[in-house]
C-alpha cells in the first residue's frame, strides 16, 4: 500500500498456535483497510455537517458524492499532516 494511502489500518498477522497437548490452529493475516479509509470514516460526521443543506429542523437532504469527497478530502489532509509531523 502506497504512502498516499497511509499504509495498513488495523492489520493482523497470521497466527500459527501450538497448544501443549498437540493440537494447533491457523489463523490468517488479514491486510486491514487503508489508513485513509479508516480516516475518511472518522470524517464522515464532519463531511456530513458541512453538506447540510440548511437548519430549517426539516430532515436535510445530502448530496452522497460531496459527502464522500469532503470525507476524502478530510482524510488526505490528515495523512499529508502526519508525514509533515512525522519529518519533523
């Protein structure tokens, strides 16, 4: 996974277990999402707010495509900031 993508979120390795009495499990690895998936859902309720098309207490209606750019947007924001911070 590239750097653009902040690398794995929530990645587990594969586990080989021996118990005592001979018996062994596997478990397999598993990836987990990009960290910028991960990111963009944390900003999902930030990117929702800022679609709100209006305060009139009616339900508001959304539009899907600028709520999942804004969330993009959020997230890519906060992977350039932890390479900034993390150079420093």
């Amino acid at each position: 996974m590239s750097d653009k993508h902040g690398g794995p979120a929530f990645p587990r390795r594969a586990l080989f277990i021996q118990f005592s009495g001979g018996e062994s499990e596997y478990h397999e690895g598993y990836p987990g999402m990009s960290l910028r998936d991960w990111f963009a859902g944390q900003a999902l309720p930030e990117a929702l707010r800022q679609e709100a098309t209006g305060d009139t207490g009616q339900p508001c209606m959304y539009d899907v495509g600028a709520v999942a750019r804004v969330a993009y947007d959020l997230a890519d924001a906060m992977i350039l900031e932890r390479a900034r911070v993390r150079a420093t």
